[in-house]
C-alpha cells in the first residue's frame, strides 16, 4: 500500500508508544521499520518503559522529548524531523486531541497497566489520552500486550477493547518461518503490525507467497 504523503515529505505519521512491559526490543524495531518505511513517527515512552528499556538492551536513553528523538534519530538512522517525541503531560501534541493531525496507534509493548487504562478511558498521561483519541476518532489502535499468565481482568480489558475497534495483537511470535536468533522473533511481531498498518516490508515474506 503507498503511503500518503505530507508537507515533509515523509509518509503519513504513525504514533509509537512503549510501555512497561518486557518487550522493549518490539518497540524499538518497530520505529527502526517505520522510519526505514519513510514514515514520520510519533514516539512516546513511559517512566516504567525507560526502565526497561535500560534493563533489557544495551541502550538507555534519554527522557527528555528533545533528546529523546535525537538519540532515536541516530539510532535508527532517520532524517531530520522524522522522529519527534513528546513528553507524559505533553497536551499539546497533536495526538492529544481529536483535532489533531490524524495517526495510527501503536502501542509496543502494551502494560496490562496501560491496557486497563485504556479500556476505562482513565486518559491520566498523554499515552493514555492518544489512544482514547484514537478509538472515539475510530482510527486505528494496535495494542501488543505481553504478559503470561492473562488474569480475567486482562482478558476482559483486552475484550472490551477489541469490541471498541481496536486489534490486540499479542507478542506471542510464530515458530514456523523457522527462526535461528531472537531478532527473527521480534521481526515476526513486528511484520504483523507493519501487515496491520499497510506498511510494506521485508521482514518476513506473507504465508504462501
């Protein structure tokens, strides 16, 4: 699918945010594959994500939104203005509001926290208010939980959300495109999202292509 493009020249924005659930690895790689996409990507990480962040990579990276987009730029090798980054109580960011400049959603990795927030409507930081604003705008929310065992309470919330229109796709990698290291695992989750969102790739080929 061909991305619209707008005035910067990068395809339309999609909207990253990782919370504090092990997993850290499929939200990085998932902005590593929408920059390569040339998309402009919107990125927010919680307190608890910078934790484990530090606690399961070798990188640790700033907290500051400004910062924060540089040291995501270099990572990643974006162009300049392709990554912005926005603070817990940015409320002036454009995911803020319903009128806002329209994105897709994802949220990589999903807390069971951040998951209960979001099926309540609870909005108590900006990670919570982009995705309240996506589902009551109907576009698109992906939230990719990773937890085990799943209470009644996630599967409730993830239920409930489901009938709301968004997709949970759970961090739960396939074994069948034969993977040999933990990079092949994260890219099958993150191909699915990227499958979700329209995005082409090649991470791994589709079923029976």
């Amino acid at each position: 699918m061909a991305a619209e493009r707008d005035a910067t020249g990068f395809g339309a924005p999609v909207t990253v945010a990782l919370t504090g659930a092990s997993g850290a690895q499929y939200g990085l790689r998932l902005i590593e594959a929408l920059v390569e996409a040339n998309r402009e990507v919107w990125v927010m990480i919680s307190k608890a994500a910078h934790l484990v962040i530090a606690t399961e990579t070798e990188s640790e990276l700033p907290a500051r939104p400004g910062r924060l987009a540089e040291a995501l730029a270099e990572r990643c090798g974006a162009a300049p203005g392709q990554i912005r980054c926005f603070g817990r109580e940015d409320w002036m960011a454009p995911v803020a509001s319903g009128s806002g400049a329209s994105s897709a959603m994802v949220i990589c990795p999903c807390s069971t926290g951040t998951l209960s927030a979001v099926a309540c409507g609870a909005s108590n930081n900006l990670i919570e208010r982009a995705a309240d604003v996506a589902l009551k705008e109907r576009r698109q929310l992906i939230l990719v939980p990773r937890e085990t065992p799943l209470s009644a309470i996630h599967l409730e919330h993830m239920l409930s959300l489901t009938r709301q229109g968004a997709v949970v796709l759970p961090a739960a990698p396939g074994f069948y495109h034969r993977p040999t290291s933990v990079e092949d695992l994260v890219d099958f989750i993150v191909a699915r999202i990227l499958n979700q969102l329209g995005i082409e790739h090649r991470l791994m080929p589709r079923w029976g292509a």
